[in-house]
C-alpha cells in the first residue's frame, strides 16, 4: 500500500491545513467566512451519503466522492461550483473511478425523489456538465487511497479485529470524511489514529505496538485530537447555523 501510495498523485497533491483553510475570493464576497465554508462541505456529506444509499453503491465510492469535492474546493469557489450540485456529480464521478458505475439517469431520479426543493431539481445534462468542469479541476487526478485499504490489516496485528473493534474504528474512519483529512495526512496515519482512539475509549493499552509501527505518534495524536475535537465541535451545530452559510451562496 505505502509503495503505491508514495508514488500516486494522491500522496503530490497532499496539502498543508493552511491551503485547506482558504476561502476562495468569489465567496468572501458573498460574506462566506471559515466557519461557513467548513460547515457546508461538512454538511454536504449527508446529501452524497443518502444518495450512496438509494444507488446502493459501497461506502469507498462515498469516501472517493467526498474527496473530490473537498479537493475541488482546494480550486474553485462554492459561488461558481453549487456545493447542491457538486456533490451527486462527485457521486457519480466516484462511481465510475471505483469501477460501481451508477447511470446518471438514476442518479437525478432518485434526487428527484428525496427533494421537493426546486433548488435541487437537476437534470441529466446538468450532472454531466459539471462531470466535466470538476474533471477539469481535478487536472483528471482521480486516484485516491482510503485509510479503509491498511485498516484491517493494522487491527489484525493489534489483535483489536474483533467485531466491535472492527465497527468502531470503521465509523471514526466514516466519520474524517466529514473534515479534511483526507486531503492532508496520508491514508494510513488516518487509519492509525482511529485505531488510537478507538484503543483510547475502549481503554485498551496499545501503546508498545504504536511504538514497534515507528510511525510518528506525535502525527497520529494530533489526527487523533482533531477527530475528538470535530465530535465535541459538531454537537454545537444547529440546522439554523448551516443554513446561514448556505443562503449566503445565493445569487
């Protein structure tokens, strides 16, 4: 995995969290703060997720789609790129990366269907040019590494690969997809550091198996700490506060 991970384009396009934390010019026009720009594509999450699960398509083509978009927004403004329609059009890009190719046809059906708001009533041409404006962002760099890839493996070698070991670190692996690691630290050290946590709750001392991984704790502690801190940060969030940022986008 690290042999093919350090030579991918996933692993050159890795950024700092400073070139993350940028709010593009066309949207602090529009008054988007930091603030507003983390919530909305933290929120766009939940619209990929439930059209993953109408198309039944596997969690990795999820993680793949919430990827592209955070990458896109590395590039381009939300004003230009409607966060609305970037996120089934980076479901639908993902699918056919991942090789679990979902029709576009099905995809603005089963929108259609989960939204009486006009302001997602998309149609086919729609999904598809915007295919193309993201595929231009990206530079065509589709390949991603998910921390899903080492996961097994580690808790294997940890002895913690029992089934409810296996759940909780799987769901706090869900779960950084709803920030940006995945666009700042490589795959495994994300794998880690939910392993870290889970063996931290769980109260499992794993201490002597971190250190024989010669990886730097120091990294994995601090993912660790962001994750705990997204979880104490999001139970704040009220739908009135992400609406605000979203209706700042409007025209």
């Amino acid at each position: 995995m690290a042999a093919n991970f350090w030579n991918s384009s996933h692993y050159k396009q890795l950024f700092d969290q400073e070139e993350v934390d940028v709010v593009h010019p066309l949207d602090k026009d529009k008054g988007i703060t930091l603030e507003d720009f983390k919530l909305i594509k933290m929120h766009m999450v939940i619209p990929i997720c439930k059209l993953a699960q109408q198309v039944k398509v596997r969690q990795r083509v999820v993680a793949t789609a919430v990827t592209y978009m955070r990458r896109l927004y590395t590039r381009k403004s939300m004003s230009e790129y409607d966060p609305r329609l970037v996120a089934p059009t980076c479901l639908y890009l993902a699918s056919k990366a991942e090789e679990s190719t979902v029709q576009a046809r099905l995809l603005v059906y089963c929108i259609k269907k989960m939204y009486s708001d006009d302001k997602y009533r998309y149609e086919i041409k729609d999904i598809l040019e915007m295919e193309m404006k993201i595929l231009e962002a990206l530079n065509y760099y589709l390949v991603v590494f998910h921390p899903y890839r080492s996961l097994p493996q580690f808790l294997q070698d940890a002895g913690m690969n029992d089934i409810s070991m296996t759940q909780l670190t799987w769901g706090l692996v869900n779960d950084t997809y709803r920030m940006d690691l995945i666009l700042i630290h490589p795959p495994h050290l994300i794998a880690l550091a939910c392993i870290y946590t889970a063996s931290v709750y769980r109260e499992k001392d794993k201490t002597a198996w971190f250190e024989e991984l010669r990886v730097d704790m120091n990294v994995v502690k601090n993912i660790a700490m962001e994750i705990l801190d997204f979880y104490e940060s999001h139970r704040l969030i009220t739908d009135e506060r992400i609406n605000t940022a979203f209706n700042k986008l409007k025209p």
